[in-house]
C-alpha cells in the first residue's frame, strides 16, 4: 500500500512540473534584433537637433527692452513643465520648470524665430545651433545672451525594470543610468550584463549592448543618451525558467494532497 501511495504522489509531480504550452518560450525584448539588417551609424558625437524638437530659447542682454522683439510675447511668469522623476502615469512627481518661449522644429529642420525668420537647425547639436543664433544676434543686440534648451528630450525604458513607461529628461542631457534610475532600477530578474539601447538619429536606426556590471560601459557611445532612445532590459533565465511553469501548479500540489489524504484514511479503515 505504501508503494501505491508512492506511486500516486510521484505520479501528481510529474504532473504538476509539465510546462504550459501556451506560456512564451522566452520573455526576452527583441530577440531577432541581430537578424535585422540595421544600418550602423558612426557618430557618436552629441546629439543634433531633430524634427519634432521642442526647442526653448530665451535671448537676454543688459537692455532687456531691446531683447523683447526676439522672445515674442514672453513674460518670465511663463513656465514649461517637464516631468523628469518620472513615467507617464506618475506626472505630477518630480517636476521640474523651464523658462522661455518654445519653437518646434518642423520637418525641414528650421523654426520660425522672431526677426531672424526662418533658421535651420539640420545637422547641428544644441551647442552649435546656440552658437549660430548668438552670431545672428550680435548684428542686432550688442553682447547678447542666448539660451537653448531641448525641453522633450524622451526616452522610453521597457523590460525587466520597476517602472516602464516614457521619461523626459531635463535639460537633454542624460546617461543610460539616469534612466534606469527614473525606472527604478531593474528587477531581480533583468539581465545586467546585456541591456539593449536602440537609436534612431537623423534617419538612421543603430543598436547597440551594455553590460552593467562593466565599468568600460562609460566609454559606449550608448552610454550618453539621445532624443528618442528605447532601453530595453531582457529577462534572465530564472524569469524564463518560471514562466514556462504550469500556472496551475499549485492547484495540482493541492489536489494531490488531498488525494494522498484520502488514500491515507481508506487504508486506515480497511486495517479495521
């Protein structure tokens, strides 16, 4: 009778253990990522401006009555708010203000800008396009202060983290750690050691692999982040492993004690 018990408890297990044929084989992001023909870029130089850029310029002087045609109808009780702390879901945390009239680039790469017209911005990093603006103002402003911020600097960071969802950092500048920091760093189960960035600059789509646990991740051109930046944290093999599990194992674990009670009492009553 013993062995019967067994047989029927080992029998429970092997069923209780099969995998569920409908889980996914693997929970990883973008497995097909190295079969996709992906046009490698390489500059790795600061971010250039981009179509759709929100772009917050503020011109100041010593005279500031000179400097008003130049910033529209701008008044410092103007603010643009950018959440930086945090995702879409949480965006009242976090926030963080920045001040100025605000120029979207359209799809030719120029804005409108007050006085000056049109001006161009393809090609050129904020740095540069800042440059170019303080020259164009001299001929009407004498030691001109220019100011540009890009104010929709987003990054979206999916996978194996606490918190997935789109991130706006303040002031454009940001590394891949400041993101995982905004998505609460990654789970227990995200794979350190190969964290996906995917890129698409001026046209052009490029990935690239960071290892956490590699302190030479400072010197990858993915390490600093650029406008429209996706971050994907793949799952490691403990979370791979759990998910082919049966999601009605632990009914069958029931069951089956229940069973083994069962059995357990008729033998006790057939020994009567």
């Amino acid at each position: 009778m013993k062995s019967k018990i067994l047989v029927v408890l080992v029998a429970f297990w092997l069923v209780s253990c099969k995998t569920n044929p409908n889980a996914q084989n693997d929970l990883n992001y973008m497995q097909n990522i190295e079969k996709v023909a992906i046009e490698s870029s390489s500059r790795n130089s600061n971010s250039t401006i981009q179509t759709g850029d929100q772009l917050v310029i503020l011109i100041t002087a010593k005279d500031m009555d000179v400097v008003k045609p130049f910033n529209q109808n701008y008044s410092s009780s103007e603010l643009i708010q950018t959440n930086n702390l945090a995702g879409g879901n949480t965006p009242n945390q976090g926030m963080t203000t920045i001040s100025g009239p605000t120029y979207v680039v359209d799809v030719d790469g120029n804005i409108d800008f007050p006085v000056l017209g049109k001006i161009n911005t393809t090609g050129k990093s904020l740095v540069q396009f800042k440059d170019d603006l303080r020259d164009r103002m001299t001929k009407y402003i004498i030691n001109p202060t220019v100011s540009v911020r890009l104010s929709n600097f987003k990054v979206t960071v999916l996978g194996e983290v606490n918190k997935q969802g789109d991130y706006v950092i303040a002031n454009g500048q940001g590394t891949i750690l400041n993101a995982l920091g905004l998505a609460g760093d990654l789970t227990m189960y995200g794979k350190r050691d190969d964290v996906l960035v995917i890129r698409t600059e001026n046209g052009t789509v490029t990935h690239g692999r960071i290892n956490l646990q590699d302190a030479d991740l400072i010197n990858s051109p993915y390490y600093y982040l650029k406008q429209g930046d996706a971050i994907i944290v793949s799952a490691n093999n403990t979370k791979n492993i759990t998910s082919k599990q049966n999601p009605n194992t632990g009914l069958y674990l029931t069951a089956a004690s229940i069973a083994v009670t069962a059995i357990a009492v008729v033998v006790g009553l057939f020994k009567k």
